[in-house]
C-alpha cells in the first residue's frame, strides 16, 4: 500500500514479508507426525535390543565361574568382553538420544551433526561387534577340539551364549545403521532428518 495524499492505494508489486526462506512456517500434518513418532519409535526399540543384547553378552562372559579356564585367558574373549560393553555404552547413550527427541521433537546435537554421529558410530561399533563375535566364535571352536569343553563344559555354554548374543547384539545394531542411514539420505536429499 502506497499514502497517496492521505489516501491508502495498493501497491502495484506485492511486499515480500519474509527476508529468508528459513522465516517460513513449516507446515507439519497430523500424519507426518504420527510417522515421525512411530519412526522414532522403531529406532528406540532397536536400540534397546541392542543395549539389551550387548550388555547380556558381556555380563554372560563375566559372570564364568571357573577358575580354569577363566575368559582373561584368552584374547579373543577379551575383545568380546570389550566390544560388547562399548557397544552397551554407546546404545545407553543412543536410546537417552532417541528418547530427547521422542519427547521435544528435536536432536541433541544440531540435526546436521546428529544424522552424521548417529549412521558413522552405528557403522563403527557395528563392524568392532562382528569383527569381535567372529573371534570370539573362532576361540569357541577351537576350545572344543581340546580337552578344554570336556574338563569344563560350563565355561563353554556361557562363553558360547556370549558370543551368541553378541551377534544378536550385531543384529539390530545394523538394523539401526540402516535406519540412521536412511535419516542421512533424507538429510542429503530434502535437508531433513525425515522425509515428511
């Protein structure tokens, strides 16, 4: 609008009230919502399994009762033990995360950041889990071709569900990875963690 001798006449070009496009409102449905709630969701529950699982295996390894053999004998046991508390640390951390944003709707970290921590630590401690089940698994068999398993069959079980659970463990810790690489892919492509 435009004064004209007191008089108000509008404007020939309309006037761009916004100054930057990240001034615009964004406009979320009720069903975006509800789909980023039951994203966010799945990504806590798979977080949880691996929390769970992890912590199960470690704990597995440690609580072996026997004196000889004991899992600080052997270095393969060792990196189970290692690999699965980390891995038990990191989900606490991740499911602490996943529970921020269920509640406020935002990332911890800045959203750029967060997508990026998330699909690189999930890659990292994924690989680290399998890398030490594998060896773990290795150790297991070649504890049975010896007298070891006969002497003390108890050790065997517990360090065999250990390393069963870490795999378990490995499981949904990649099936995180995929989902946090999806977030990255939207973040790339749309510039949100979540294709709305």
């Amino acid at each position: 609008m435009t004064r004209n001798s007191g008089v108000e006449s509008p404007s020939p070009r309309p006037r761009i009230h916004q100054t930057h496009p990240d001034d615009t409102p964004h406009f979320h449905s009720t069903l975006s919502e509800r789909k980023l709630r039951r994203f966010n969701y799945l990504i806590f529950f798979f977080r949880l399994a691996a929390f769970c699982s992890a912590l199960s295996a470690a704990v597995f390894m440690l609580a072996t009762k026997s004196d000889s053999p004991h899992w600080t004998d052997f270095g393969a046991f060792r990196f189970v033990v290692a690999a699965n508390a980390i891995v038990a640390l990191y989900s606490l951390f991740e499911m602490g995360a996943s529970v921020w944003e269920i509640s406020r709707g935002s990332t911890i970290f800045p959203e750029f950041c967060q997508v990026w921590f998330d699909f690189g630590h999930d890659q990292v401690f994924a690989y680290m889990l399998l890398s030490a089940d594998a060896a773990g698994t290795e150790m297991a068999r070649q504890l049975r071709r010896v007298a070891t398993c006969t002497a003390n069959n108890a050790f065997c079980i517990q360090s065999d569900i250990a390393v069963g659970l870490g795999f378990a463990a490995f499981l949904f810790l990649m099936i995180s990875s995929l989902l946090s690489g999806f977030r990255v892919a939207c973040f790339v492509i749309k510039g949100s963690r979540f294709h709305l």
